[in-house]
C-alpha cells in the first residue's frame, strides 16, 4: 500500500499544481491570451492533436539521432580522458571551455553549413548533451582508487583489463546519472534549432502559435516537450535501475 501511495505522489502532485493554476486563472480572472487554463490547452491539444503529432515525431527522432551521437562520442572521450592523467590534462580544460559556450550561438553557424532543416537541429542537440556523459564517465574512471589499481597490477591485470572488469562497472552509475541529465539536454537542444532554423518541430510549432497569438497552442507544444523528455528520463531511469542494482540497495530497501 505504502509502495503504491509513493508511485502515486508524482501523479497526484501533478493534478494538483493543474488545478490550482485553473482555480488562479479563474479567480484573478487571468486572460487567455496571457496565461491559458489547463482546460484550454487540453481543448488545444485535442483540437490540434494531428499537426501536434507530426511535429512531435519530428522533434523526438531528431533528439535520439543527436542524442546518440551524443552518448557514443561521450563514452569514447570519457574512457580517453579517464584512463589516462595526459588525456585528462589535455582534453578536459577543452571540454569545459567548450561547454561553456551557449550552443545557441552556434545555430547560425550550423545554418550557414548545412541548411535550414533537420540537420542543425540533430547536430544542435548533440553539442548540448555530449558533455555531461563525457564528463561523468571520465570521473568515474579517473576516481578508481590507486591502491586498488595497484593490488589488480600485483594480481596480473592489464590496464586493458583493469579498464573492463572495475573502472567501467564503477562508472555505471555516473553513467546513467549523465544519461538521464543529457537526454532532457539533448530536447533543449533540437527546440532551439528548431525555433531558429526548421520548418517543422515542435520549435517550429511554438513559433507558428506565437505569430498566430495562440497562446494555448503554444502552452501545448510545450507540455509536448515535457511529456517527451519525462518519457525519456524514465526510461533510462528503468534501465539504470535494471543494469546497477547493485548501487541502489539502500534506496530499493525503502520500498
């Protein structure tokens, strides 16, 4: 009973922020062209639900192709820069630097090399996402005790070895942590090429609301996002629960 109130409270938490922000438009008489009740963007939602969809999918597949792109360089820089101290003195001060630029920025860029399209969109949500994952998997390797290191070394392990049998399971966790950061990163991404450089998406679909004035539509497209990148950190949420247990023993005895 208790595990089903818990699994619950997110739900009921929900509800209830809905209907207070209907019962405040309602009684400080809010405008819809301002801040539209949730009942009105429920009613765009159903009113709009084909272009609504077409856009979704648009931007969905345009976030996992990024995002994909994103946790294969990820894992790859991350193993580079952790195992080894060269690496990780080279390469990591540039990966910060990097980061630490607004990706908007480069949106005109990527316009002026590949188009108005999908492309910039995919390439968009790759550069926002990338570097939680690499970061987060270069700690968890770079973190591996020496004295462990160093009893494996005296027991005949490689460093090949040492990196497949201990430094990457202990990662896991970090790994999934980035994995679920990253992906919500990766929809921010696509949106803002969209917003700037497409023709379809729901980045697109919020802009085309905006210069029509409607607002609910706009509130929609946006819950869309929402519900899209909740789905997805879900679902590495399951996986990561599925693939290190191990690392959640205290948290699965509560419930």
């Amino acid at each position: 009973m208790k595990y089903s109130i818990e699994k619950l409270t997110p739900v009921l938490a929900v509800l209830a922020m809905f209907l207070i922000w209907e019962a405040a438009c309602d009684a400080f008489k809010v405008d819809a062209f301002i801040l539209p009740k949730p009942t009105a963007i429920w009613h765009a939602l159903i009113e709009y639900r084909a272009s609504i969809m077409v856009h979704s999918w648009q931007t969905l597949w345009t976030t996992i192709a990024g995002f994909a792109g994103a946790m294969a360089v990820g894992i790859i820089l991350g193993c580079a820069v952790g195992s080894s101290i060269m690496m990780h003195r080279a390469f990591y001060p540039l990966l910060v630097g990097f980061n630490a630029i607004p990706k908007a920025a480069f949106v005109p860029i990527l316009v002026v090399w590949f188009g108005t399209g999908t492309v910039p969109a995919v390439i968009t949500a790759f550069l926002l996402s990338f570097f939680p994952i690499a970061a987060n998997v270069a700690t968890g390797l770079a973190t591996l005790e020496p004295e462990l290191e160093d009893v494996l070394r005296a027991l005949g392990a490689t460093r090949i070895e040492i990196l497949q049998k201990v430094g990457l399971p202990r990662s896991m966790p970090l790994f999934f942590a980035s994995l679920k950061i990253a992906v919500t990163l990766a929809f921010v991404g696509t949106v803002v090429a969209e917003i700037s450089a497409s023709d379809k998406g729901i980045g697109y679909l919020v802009v085309s609301a905006s210069s029509s004035m409607k607002t609910d539509l706009m509130f929609a497209g946006v819950i869309m996002i929402s519900l899209m990148a909740m789905a997805m950190y879900e679902l590495f949420a399951w996986v990561e629960r599925r693939m290190t247990g191990w690392a959640h023993r205290g948290q699965q005895s509560h419930v």
